[in-house]
C-alpha cells in the first residue's frame, strides 16, 4: 500500500477496488484499467449473483459483498466509491480510516454538514480523495476555462444554459434516488444540477453567491417496483403507487462573485432530452457555448466573426493512454478516464494531498456542491433570494 508523499513502487500499478455494480461503477472499472496507472483487483456488490456476474462480464479477477474486508485489504491502494447516496459518507469515511486514497461518487453527502466534515477528514487523513465531478474532464470544458482564464472573452456578464433528460419522465420511471431516505432532499439539482452548476464555475473561474430557485414535483406519485430499480429502469411487474417529495425539475436564477448573473433550467422530466447539459458564458469580448452532446466542439462567438474550435490535433498521449486523434469523438467515458487519470497520476507522483490547487477535484469541492444544493432547496421554500454557504435557519 502507498503512503502519503511515497512513489508507486517501480514497475507496479495501483490496486484499485470499486464498490457499486449498478450503472456507474462498471465505468469506473473501464476509466481505471484506461488510465495506464492502475489495475482493478476486485469487485464489491451487495448482491452475489449480480456481483459476480459483473465481476465476470468486465474481467475483474475477484468480487466480494463484503465491503469492510475490501476496504481494509492491504493489497488495494485506492477504493471507487459508486454506491446509492446515502452511503457515501459511511464508506468514504471508512476508505480513508483504513489509509487508502478514495474515489468518491457525487453527492459526498446528504447534507452539507455530513459532506465538510469528510472533507476535513480526507484533509487530516494524508490520503488523496477526489469526487467524480466528470465534467471537468471534458477537453473542450478545460479549454473554455483556458479561453476565459486568458481573457478572451473579456470581463463574464451572463452564464447560462440548462441541463435536461427524461429519463424519468413517465410515472412509471422510478429508481432509488426518487426516494429522499437513499438519494436526498434534492433529486434533480442535486442529480444533475450539481454537474450544471459546478462547470459554470470550473469554466468561469467565479463562485455562484446567491440562488433564487423555484422547484417543481411534476409526477407527485410514481408507480414503484416491489423489487430493487436499477437507474434507467421501469416498473412493469408487480408495484405500488408511492408519492414523491422530490424535485422533477427547477428553474435557477444565480448571483456570480463579480457581478456577472445567471441562469440555468435543470430536469429530468423532459421529453425526449437525454443529457442535453449545454452552458452559455457570455462576455464583454466574446461569448462561447458548449454543449455535452456534441462534446468536441466549443463555439467562440465575438460581434465581427464566430469560430467553432475543436480539439487540438497536436495533443500528446499521456502514460500511454491510447487517445484518439482529434475527430474521432471522445465523450463522457473518456471524460471520467481523464479525471481519474490525473488523479491517479498525483498519487503516483508522490504529489502530498495536502499542495494545492489539487489537479483533481476534491472533496471540499463536492462539499460546495452540497452548499449549492442547500441554498437552492431554502430558496425556492421561502421564494427569496440565498446566499451559498451561510447556515440555515
């Protein structure tokens, strides 16, 4: 097992295990294996049958349903945390308690007291621990942040756009994070209007300040499965009809540090919107616009001309991670190889956890999503405006 500021042996890769065999754990095992840093040893599920028919389907040496003993196995170096949200803060605090670097799914927590006190934990722990903010790692993403970082662009005015799906769009769609007890207060903002809000601010370089948020339960009673629902699914067996607290969708007014405003519309009720997660930055020089679903092309409009950029053809593989040419799409997939890339790549550096700005994103940066989410659910209950990060009353 490494130790903080210690160099990966020579010649061996990180020992990676992933707890979650639902959607989102089998593409950590895939982002892993594609970094060029790590292998994965082992597979942790709570089901045996699915557990090791997922552990057989992606080549995964061994599985396990019982997590405490992957967690402390010496010879796992970082655990992939992919786990319903309720989960989280358990399990992160036990990766990092038994002196492994941790990968963590977002929300960190339910709350945002539960999320900062992880955070502070990984900060005292000597380990690094990252939270799978996937956005950041799409090329044209960090490109937008260099487009606004260099000033071209100009001084931020406005920062909007949406993101949408509909993949709970039917009052037969049902999946756990429908329920607060497992997925939280916030389903839709805290879902996907986390992923929103967090690229506005990697992009801009600026801090949301305050929130004026109005939500909506548009199907307020679901038909759920008696049986689990795994994300993406449909109840068509036996069932019962179950009311719903959540949010469906919200519309969000924002305040940026520096004047700029804001805008976004957040859903996962939207007919025939998949993951149309698209964000405008307009300013005082240009404007640019991107959207996920056409995830290799950024738009930089200015008054007298308008370029569509795409990804540099001169990009260099790193560690030896097959990187396609430039025209050959890359997408979501490859966007969470690059962040665990860099995550992986700090570990096997050496790099202590504690240098920042981290080339990752951090747990205290999963814990302000969490604010976020805090401030927009106080917002659209008392229909005025909130700043992010004060304590509620």
């Amino acid at each position: 097992m490494t130790t903080s500021g210690e160099v990966t042996p020579a010649g061996r890769r990180l020992r990676v295990a992933v707890i979650g065999t639902g959607f989102v754990g089998p593409h950590h095992v895939d982002a892993a294996r594609r970094t060029g840093y790590a292998t994965v040893e082992v597979l942790v599920g709570s089901d045996p049958g699915r557990t090791a028919e997922r552990a057989r389907s992606l080549g995964v040496p061994r599985w396990t349903t019982e997590v405490d003993a992957a967690i402390v196995d010496p010879g796992i170096d970082v655990v992939h945390v992919c786990t319903p949200n309720h989960t989280h803060v358990a399990l992160g605090t036990a990766v990092l308690d038994a002196g492994k670097h941790l990968v963590l799914e977002k929300p960190v927590a339910l709350d945002p007291a539960s999320a900062h006190e992880l955070a502070a934990l990984a900060g005292r722990s000597g380990r690094h621990a990252m939270v799978a903010l996937t956005y950041r790692g799409y090329p044209m993403v960090r490109r937008a942040r260099a487009a606004v970082t260099a000033g071209e662009i100009g001084e931020i005015r406005l920062v909007h756009g949406a993101y949408l799906q509909d993949w709970l769009s039917d009052p037969r769609d049902y999946n756990w994070r429908v329920d607060p007890d497992t997925g939280g207060p916030s389903r839709a903002v805290a879902d996907i209007g986390t992923h929103w809000m967090d690229t506005a601010e990697f992009i801009t370089g600026a801090r949301v300040r305050e929130v004026f948020a109005d939500l909506a339960t548009l199907i307020p009673v679901r038909s759920r499965p008696l049986g689990a629902a795994a994300a993406f699914a449909r109840a068509t067996g036996e069932e019962e009809q179950v009311r719903v607290s959540s949010e469906d969708a919200a519309a969000i007014l924002l305040r940026f540090d520096g004047g700029a405003r804001g805008a976004c519309v957040i859903s996962q009720v939207s007919t025939g919107r998949k993951n149309a997660l698209t964000l405008d930055v307009d300013g005082s020089l240009a404007s640019l616009s991107w959207q996920q679903e056409r995830p290799e092309q950024l738009w930089l409009r200015a008054r007298t001309e308008s370029r569509t950029l795409t990804r540099d053809p001169g990009e260099q593989p790193v560690m030896g991670v097959p990187w396609l040419p430039a025209g050959h799409p890359e997408g979501w997939g490859e966007a969470l190889r690059d962040l665990v890339r860099d995550f992986y790549a700090a570990i096997a550096a050496g790099a202590p956890p504690r240098d920042r700005p981290a080339p990752y994103p951090t747990l205290g940066e999963g814990a302000r999503g969490l604010d976020l989410v805090a401030a927009v659910l106080e917002s659209s209950r008392r229909g005025t405006w909130v700043e992010v990060g004060v304590p509620l009353t």
